[in-house]
C-alpha cells in the first residue's frame, strides 16, 4: 500500500492487538496486517515494536502480535533463506537451533510411544532416552546464555532493546517447562501412568510448540536485524565472549575452535583504568572495593602488606601503618610457620586456597588466602579475604529478584 506512514502502521498494529486481546482469532486479523506490513523488513518490524512498547503495550501483547506477524509471512520468509558464515555468532547460533529442533522432535517422538504403552514397565527405555533428551534442552542454557549476555547487549547498544527482551521473556519461558519435563521424569514412578501419559503428551506438545516458534522468531527476525545494524569489526569481539561463555554438548565442536581476536590498540583517556572487561576510573576502583562485603589485604610477591580495602564494617583492624610491612609481623608468633607454608604453596604453586573460619564475638568470621597468579600463572601475590557469614549461614529457601520489597 503506497503512502502508508510509520504511524499508521503502528495504529493498525495497535488496534489489531486490541482484537486479539479481546479475543478475535488470529485468522480475522491476518489479511489486514498483511496489508500493513507486506515489504516492511525484520528492522523495521523491531523499531515499531520497540515504539509500541514504549507507548505503554506489554511485552506479552507484543509477543502475540509477533505469531500473528509469523503465521502471515511464515512462507515468504522462509523463502528468505539467511546466509551466515558456519563459525559466525549467526552461523554458530543458526546450527544450534537446527540441532534443539532435532531434539524436540526426538522428544515427540518419544512422548508418542509412550502413549500407547499400558504401563511404565513397558517404557523403560523410552524413559532412558527422554530423560537424556531433557538433559540436552537443559544444557542448551549456554545458548540462551551466549544470547542473553553478547548478542542481546550488543544489539542494544545499536537501538535494538524490546526484541531481545521479548526473545529473553520466551527463554524464560522454555526454561520453566524444561525444569517440568526434568521434573515429571524424575519422579514418573511415583505418578499415576495415565497421569505421567498425559502430563507428558501436554509438555512435550508444549515444548514443540514453543521451541519451533521461538527458533523461527530468532532466525527470521532477530539473527537478520543483527547482521543489518551489528558493524563488522564488533562481530569478532561477540565471537570472543561467545567462547568465554562456552557451547553446548550438542554444538558441532568443528564451528567452536578458538578464534584468535586480533589485539586492538584502543586509545585510553587519561585517569581512566583500562582492563580487559572493561573501564573504570580510579575513583570508581576505589569505591567499589571499598563497597564490597569482605575486608581485603593483598600482599604482593615478597610479602609485604601493599594495600587493604576499607569496608564499612571491617572485621579485623587495618591502618596504614601496616603498608609496606612483611606480612609474617603481623601474625602471632605462634602461628608465623603456618603463614610461611602457605606462602611457599602458593609460590611453589602447589596450592591457591587456603580457609579457616572462627568464632570472634559470637560471630563466625571465614578467612581465606588467595594466591594471585597473572594471566600465565606466575605468582604475583596474595589477598586475604575476610567475611561474617553468621547470617549467610541463616539462609533458607529462596528469595528471588521479584520478591524485593523497598
């Protein structure tokens, strides 16, 4: 349709979702939003949803209106077949989905024979099998990790926020039915086999379903908005976190041997730290230490004091008189042949822990030595780190993120 402007597309797209919320099957809606949307590309579908979102529509909406999109253009799109390099993020990310959808199928297949079967005597095998293709969904974490954690930043930093958002809401998703699946198999003895049949047909049909959708979503929309707005030179710095991260036991190990990242000489402002993770400024060094939760020492590779944190509430009293000073000085006599043992471990490296943990003022203080090594492990110190964990030690259950109250 010539002529059609951005926000009117976005009030179609608005009164559509309203339809659908309002319960209007999604094949009423379908014609209409073709119309709207017939030459409009992955990028810019991720631009309108970020601009409905912004407008106040829930993310849960905009995933509705996403199928809706799909189940419209699934056969031109699939006809638009994405070209990646094999050892790309995109090429690496592409072959995993087609590996999960070769499990899930695995699993329906599966799920299938064990409806037919009258007891689970009958199934022990199928049993065995699906309880190893539920630990290969489980292990696909890293992938969602790798997504959740390079990619996901990555196309932030570009303008792209609600897309991934919406991809890392369905990760959250697959995960909680993944847990399920783990779950019932678990304990598949001690439910009614009807039961256990039924619970299994439904979640398997469920994960499917999900899966399928999820993976079609990624490849069709999110991957090609990537490799429109990602720059070239970013993409060897995605691949890198992306081995940090590591791969699932189902990634083809030919796509994931190392790739050496070219060194690069950034320019650094003066006052500003530059590490290999990032950049802070001493101020922010300092604070950060000093906001930790644990009192720290460091004694450098010949044993005198270098520097302590000054924690709010420090355990054992540290001035600056100390600097400089051998370590074995300021520990009773008594127990210097200890601090000479660990230290040779360390330095020997034949050790890099070394913990204690005593009651001080009927609080349990955990002590533990640190061997500091650089990056080919020669020795370059060691940190003492301190903590009360008499409270930690209290902890139960869980208390999770949305459980917080300001």
């Amino acid at each position: 349709m010539g002529g059609v402007t951005e926000e009117d597309r976005k009030k179609v797209l608005k009164e559509i979702l309203k339809q659908l919320h309002e319960g209007v099957p999604p094949e009423q809606v379908k014609e209409r939003f073709r119309q709207f949307l017939e030459g409009v590309g992955p990028l810019e579908i991720a631009k309108i949803e970020q601009e409905l979102i912004s407008e106040g529509i829930s993310r849960e909406e905009i995933q509705r209106l996403c199928d809706v999109h799909l189940a419209v253009f699934r056969e031109r799109l699939e006809k638009q077949r994405l070209e990646a390099a094999p050892t790309s993020p995109i090429g690496i990310l592409l072959e995993e989905h087609r590996m999960l959808q070769q499990i899930t199928q695995k699993l329906s297949v599966l799920a299938e024979k064990v409806q037919s079967a009258e007891n689970l005597e009958n199934v022990k095998e199928e049993l065995a099998q699906l309880r190893r293709v539920a630990e290969e969904l489980l292990d696909a974490e890293k992938h969602y990790l790798r997504e959740e954690n390079v990619l996901f930043p990555v196309l932030e930093k570009h303008g792209i926020t609600e897309p991934p958002a919406i991809m890392w809401m369905e990760h959250n998703q697959l995960r909680e039915k993944k847990k399920q699946l783990k779950g019932l198999l678990e304990n598949a003895a001690t439910i009614n086999f009807q039961d256990f049949k039924r619970q299994l047909g439904e979640l398997a049909s469920a994960i499917n379903n999900a899966l399928n959708s999820h993976i079609f979503k990624e490849n069709n929309i999110l991957f090609p908005t990537a490799q429109r707005v990602v720059k070239e030179q970013e993409w060897a710095d995605v691949r890198a976190d992306f081995d940090e991260i590591g791969y699932c036991c189902f990634t083809p190990t030919h796509l994931i041997s190392k790739v050496e990242k070219p060194a690069e000489e950034k320019p650094v402002l003066e006052g500003i730290l530059q590490f290999d993770t990032g950049t802070l400024t001493k101020e922010e060094v300092e604070a950060i230490l000093n906001t930790l939760p644990v009192d720290i020492t460091f004694v450098d590779k010949d044993d005198a004091v270098k520097f302590f944190n000054k924690a709010e509430k420090r355990i054992f009293v540290r001035t600056k008189a100390i600097l400089g000073r051998k370590v074995q000085l300021c520990h009773p006599q008594k127990s210097i042949h200890v601090v000479n043992r660990i230290l040779e471990a360390f330095k020997k490296g034949e050790k890099d822990v070394a913990e204690f943990w005593i009651n001080v003022g009927g609080r349990l203080i955990h002590i533990r030595y640190l061997a500091v090594r650089d990056k080919d492990g020669k020795y370059l110190g060691t940190m003492e780190v301190t903590q009360d964990i008499t409270d930690l030690k209290k902890i139960e259950g869980e208390k999770r993120l949305l459980d917080w109250k300001g």
